[in-house]
C-alpha cells in the first residue's frame, strides 16, 4: 500500500494521540501504586539500602519494568480509544467527507491504520519473546523488595511440584539469587511388589533437607546440612527413619530453571513461548499451560480485532454521535473479551482443545470485525 499525503496526515493524528493515551493510562496506573505505597517508603528505606538502592532509583526501576507489560496489555484499549479521537475530531473539523468525495473509498482512509496496528500486534509478538520477561523476572525482583512483609530474597507460596524422577517436591521457601531450596521435602509413592508382604498395597519414602542448594558441577541438588529420609511400610503404622548426611546429593532431578518458572508464574509478567512449552512438558497434566503457550501468539491480535470491531462504529462522515457510538463498541468490545475469558477458563480445565481456546473468540469476532467493515459509511 502506498501512503498518500492523507495517509501520512491521518496516522500521524492517530500515533499521536495513541501515544497520549497509553502515557496518560500509564500515569494513572503509576500515580493510583505510588499512592497506595506512599507509607511503605519508610519501612522499606532500610531493606533497599542493604540491597543497594535508594528510594528514589529503585521506585524508577521498578516502574520502567513495568512500563512494557503495562503498554502491551493497555494497546488494543489505548489504540481504539485513539482512533476515536482520531477520525472523531477529523469529522468535526469536516476534513473526512470532502476526501470521500472525491473518491477515496472510507476503508481506503482506515487501512494505514489497521496496518499499523498489525505491525503493533507483530511488534508486541517480539516483545512478549524476548525483552518482558526478562524484565519481568526483575520487576517481580524489584517487587519484594517493596513487599511489606517477609523477606525479599526469598519466594514463598510455594506450591506442590512434581518431578519427572516421580517424587512430589514440597518447601517452605526457594532463594533464586542462591539457587537454595528451604525446608525441602520429596515425597516418593511405590506399590509393594507382587509376592511381598501386603502387595500391591502403597508405601512411601519420605526425605526432608533443611537446605538444598543447586551444585553446577554436578547438576544435581546437594545437602548443605544433615537430613533424613524416612520409609512408611504399608504394614507398619511407623517409619524407618535415617540421617541423610551433609554433601549427600537428593534423588531430584528438576533442575532450578524449571523450579523458578514454576514457583513464579502466579508473580511473574509473562513467560517466553520457550518457557511455557517447557512448564506444559514438565506439567502434561495442567491443561492450562497449552492454553497459555496458545495464548503467547493469538493475544497480540486483539488490537487488530478491537479497531475491526470499533472503527465501522466510530467512523462517520457527518457529524459523529459520541455516546452511541462509545456504547456500542464498549459492549462489542466487552462481549468479545468475555467470550476470550469463557473459552480459556474452559480449556484451563481441558475440556476444550487448548487452539479452540486461545484462537477461538480472536478468529471468531475478527470475522465480525471483517463482515462490519464492509458497513463502513461511504
């Protein structure tokens, strides 16, 4: 497509008052967090200067991390929002009419912008690749730091993981920076063997470390104090308990990588396709990461999705009616994102095939957005 002077004229009113609205969207955002961490500053002064920082830089940290999982999840929102203003103030000011007029067709006149928002969707694709999380791992870092409670070097909320040697991995705490395991329990389960003793019947072996830290030398996850392992025989009501002495190496094979996405994905911004392809492996039986991994690559899409679905209603070539307008697309809009939220609950819970789940309501209200764009007043 080649851009004409109008082309030129249009977009350039459409970045700019893009632009305006994702900074005040952000400020909004910025000044609502500042605002409810104002009394913390204190209490937290001490615990930032012991990690190197003031107040002031690792508040601008903190926020700058922030700053690009904020744009791509506000974009499809701020890039509706512009156009209206856009193609709103162009009619009032009667400078869309004459150019129909003379022959230009109106979906001539929004294409650079829907281009454009392609070229986002693309750009936001990479973005989600290669720079969010990254700094997402450091905005949940910087995070910590600020929580109210509780120590900042540590993730808590540990939940269950299970690992591929067949034991089911149990802490208090895991410390990232130290690659160091708290309270660490693995949980193994076994039927007794036919010909023994109550067989068929289950029995555990059961270890817990107070401390395990990741060895690189060995790859492998080794004692830092004494610990114990303890068996619970199906026909006995004790257990057989022996010390697992410091230095020992645990029968775990998770290596930290895959310890640290699990334990961060409820905290963190976003994952690469890379790691969520490596939580589904790890994880066959949550259906939701599949869903996820769909997900990575089908949400930048809906920018292109909501101007299908908002410029046929926002577009006219008289005098534009705002409200109805406004109350249209918002319950487009919101009807699609709750046809989104319903489909990808469902596969969550894999009752649905997880590409039905990510693709399904983009392809769906895009071929809406499609079929409305024909309506485009001419």
């Amino acid at each position: 497509m080649i851009l004409r002077r109008h082309d030129r004229y249009y977009l350039r009113q459409f970045v700019t008052a893009l632009l305006g609205v994702l900074t005040f969207l952000t400020l909004l955002v910025i000044v609502y967090d500042l605002a409810d961490r104002a009394d913390d500053f204190a209490k937290v002064r001490s615990r930032l200067a012991a990690s190197g920082y003031t107040v002031a830089g690792a508040l601008a940290e903190y926020y700058a991390t922030l700053v690009p999982f904020l744009w791509a999840r506000l974009l499809p929102f701020a890039a509706l929002i512009a156009a209206g203003f856009t193609f709103t103030w162009l009619a009032r000011q009667n400078e869309l009419a004459p150019i129909v007029t003379a022959g230009v067709p109106t979906l001539r006149l929004v294409a650079p912008v829907l281009v454009l928002a392609t070229v986002l969707a693309a750009l936001q694709s990479v973005a989600r690749e290669t720079v969010i999380p990254s700094l997402s791992r450091r905005h949940d870092d910087l995070h910590r730091l600020f929580a109210r409670r509780g120590r900042n070097d540590r993730l808590t909320l540990v939940p269950h993981l299970f690992d591929a040697g067949g034991a089911r991995l149990l802490m208090d705490s895991y410390n990232p920076g130290a690659r160091r395991m708290e309270r660490a329990w693995l949980v193994f389960r076994r039927e007794r063997p036919p010909g023994a003793a109550a067989a068929g019947e289950l029995e555990y072996d059961l270890y817990h470390f107070p401390i395990l830290e990741w060895d690189a030398a060995t790859s492998r996850w080794r004692a830092v104090v004494d610990g114990s392992k303890s068996v619970l025989e199906a026909a006995e009501s004790g257990a057989n308990t022996k010390v697992v002495p410091a230095d020992e190496l645990a029968p775990l094979s998770t290596g930290p990588a895959l310890v640290e996405l699990t334990l961060r994905q409820g905290a963190a911004l976003g994952f690469s396709s890379a790691e969520i392809d490596e939580l589904a492996q790890a994880y066959p039986d949550n259906p939701r990461f599949r869903v996820v991994l769909h997900q990575q690559w089908a949400a930048p899409l809906s920018v292109v999705v909501i101007l299908l679905l908002g410029l046929p209603l926002v577009v006219r070539l008289g005098r534009p009616r705002v409200f109805s307008a406004f109350l249209s697309t918002a319950g487009l809009v919101a009807l699609y994102y709750l046809t989104d939220s319903v489909l990808t609950d469902v596969g969550a819970r894999g009752a649905l095939n997880p590409v039905v789940a990510a693709w399904g309501a983009h392809l769906v209200f895009g071929v809406l957005g499609v079929v409305l764009m024909t309506t485009l007043e001419t």
